[in-house]
C-alpha cells in the first residue's frame, strides 16, 4: 500500500510543477516545467548522494579506524544479501543518522560521533538497520527525486510573486496562455503548501517502512524503539547546527527544532507513533524503552550473523495482531 502511495505522489509533485508552468506560461509552459522537472530528477539521481555528504563534512570510515561501527553495517549488509556500502562519519554531538545513494550498489551510511557516544550496540545496530532498509527499499532516491521537486515548486512560487509584482500574467487563455492574474495568486500562495504537504506524505510512508524493516533486519524492534526516544530528546534539546530542510528528511529522526504548529509539516511521523508501532510488532503494546546498553566498543561484538533464509515470528503479514504501517 505504501509503495502506490509513494508513485501516486510523486506523480502529483509532477503534476503540481507542471500546474505551476500551465499557470505561468499555458501548455507550453507545462511542457517546459515537465522537462524541468525530468532534468532535475536526472541530476537528482546522479549527483544527490554526493552533495548532502559533502554538505555535512561526511568523512570516510575505514575498518581500520572505526571497527564496530564498520562491522555493524558489514553484518547488516551481509544478512541481507546487499552490497557493502561506504560508511562515514560526521564531526557532530547531536546523535543522528543518515543513508544516500541512488541504489544499493552505490549507496553509503553516514553517522554522527554523537550517536556513537550515546546509543548501546544493540540501539546502535537498529539504527543502522533502519537506514539499510533504506537502502534496500530505493527509499533515497525516491526522497531525493521528491525533495529536488519540491525545492523547484518552491522557487517558481517565487517566480510567481515576482510576476505578480509587475503585472504579468495574461488572462488570454484562447491560445494556451497563463491562468492570469489569480493563476498566479492561487500558484504563489498555494503551490509551497501543497509541495510540502505531498513531500511530507512520501517521506512519511518511508519512514513507516523504513523502521519496520530494520527492526526486522535486526529483530529487535524494542531496540530501534528505545533508539528513536533517545535520538528524538536528544535533537529536541541540541539540533544539529548545518541541517537544513532540504535535506531533513533523509536523517533518523528530523535534525530540525521544529516544533508545535510546525510539527504538522515534519518530514517524519511523530515519534511516539513510530515507537508504538514498533512496540507492537515486538509484541509489547505501550512497554517501556529497553534498558540502555554499554556504549559502541565496550563489549566485544557478537558473532557475524548469516542470511535469513525464514523470517522471524513478528514477520508473518497477516497475521494475529498484524500492524498497519501504511
């Protein structure tokens, strides 16, 4: 259900940049504005994962120098069959994470020194599964073909008020032309709710799907759950100073400090939803966190696990007790 959800959206992320080019300049406006946005989705997928590494100083972590945060995302990988990806490292205190890439061949996971000081192993490992199933999922594309839409919405509403400013907008429609003077009204005003409202319902579908096939991936979503409390406090209390709203989305938990009526257009869906959620899959309905855990490199890691080759009890779709992430 998720995945129709996610193409029916994107689907009117396009329509809505094209609707802004219908409004600006008629059917040849739209058909500009549809190869726009062709051009940005191409430049998206290429060139995405390299910008917002580059944005927040990610830096490369060898085996060598970080080995249990290397061997976790080896173990996630290698249980699920995918390839290894490039891991690294952010010089931040607010614990998060992040995944990026434009598929699992060429994807890389990024993690705050904070998040290595304060989550355990086991909380860690969640974490982590998380953004693998991020990976797994394509979600990173899909988030970052939605966000260079939408931040195209954004600057043609400004194109919009700018129009407006000096008059334009011909209210001739017999050839194709713009929608006028309230074409350009109704696209200024209401073309950057809309694109964030439809942003904001991608993300949060991935997001839903994203925990629970990490919680999976590790089976232990009372880890993940007991992760998100302590991820969400912590970026409440001390957010992380380069995040910005373009690039929310793909994190852990939102890097933003936004709160009360700004908490409606969060990229993320609130965090005591995805914590019950999680608890139920673990079969405890509204139980407490999970006791924290030694810090990452305290006691020696557990074994390698192998690939699944049956999944867990918590895995049966359908049945008793099943959960609705949609």
């Amino acid at each position: 259900m998720n995945q129709i959800k996610t193409v029916v959206l994107l689907g009117l992320m396009t329509g809505l940049l094209m609707a802004i080019g219908g409004a600006l300049g008629g059917r040849q406006g739209a058909l500009i504005f549809l190869l726009i946005a062709a051009v940005m989705n191409f430049s998206a997928y290429w060139f995405s994962d390299k910008l917002v590494l580059r944005h927040y100083r990610a830096q490369p972590v060898e085996p060598g120098n970080a080995p249990g945060l290397y061997r976790i995302v080896q173990e996630l990988a290698v249980g699920e069959n995918l390839p290894m990806p490039k891991v690294y490292l952010i010089q931040d205190p607010t614990p998060n994470a992040f995944a990026t890439g434009r598929n699992p061949a060429h994807a890389a996971v990024a993690v705050t020194t904070g998040i290595v000081e304060i989550l355990s192993q086991r909380e860690l490992k969640a974490v982590l599964g998380h953004e693998m199933a991020h990976v797994k999922n394509r979600d990173i594309l899909i988030g970052s073909v939605a966000a260079t839409i939408a931040g195209a919405v954004m600057w043609m509403a400004h194109v919009a008020q700018f129009a407006m400013f000096f008059g334009g907008g011909s209210s001739d429609d017999d050839e194709g032309g713009g929608l006028g003077i309230v074409g350009l009204l109704l696209t200024a005003v209401l073309a950057p709710v809309a694109a964030t409202l439809i942003q904001m319902g991608i993300s949060r579908s991935r997001e839903y799907l994203a925990d629970r096939d990490g919680a999976r991936m590790c089976q232990d979503p009372a880890g993940l759950a007991s992760a998100l409390a302590k991820l969400e406090q912590a970026n409440h209390m001390q957010p992380m100073h380069r995040a910005e709203p373009e690039s929310a989305h793909i994190f852990t938990v939102s890097p933003l400090s936004a709160g009360g009526f700004a908490k409606l257009f969060s990229t993320h869906p609130p965090i005591q939803d995805r914590i019950s959620r999680l608890h139920e899959m673990a079969g405890r309905p509204g139980s407490p966190a999970v006791p924290e855990g030694p810090p990452l490199g305290a006691p020696p890691m557990p074994p390698p696990i192998q690939p699944r080759k049956s999944p867990p009890p918590f895995e049966r779709p359908g049945g008793p007790g099943s959960i609705d992430w949609s």
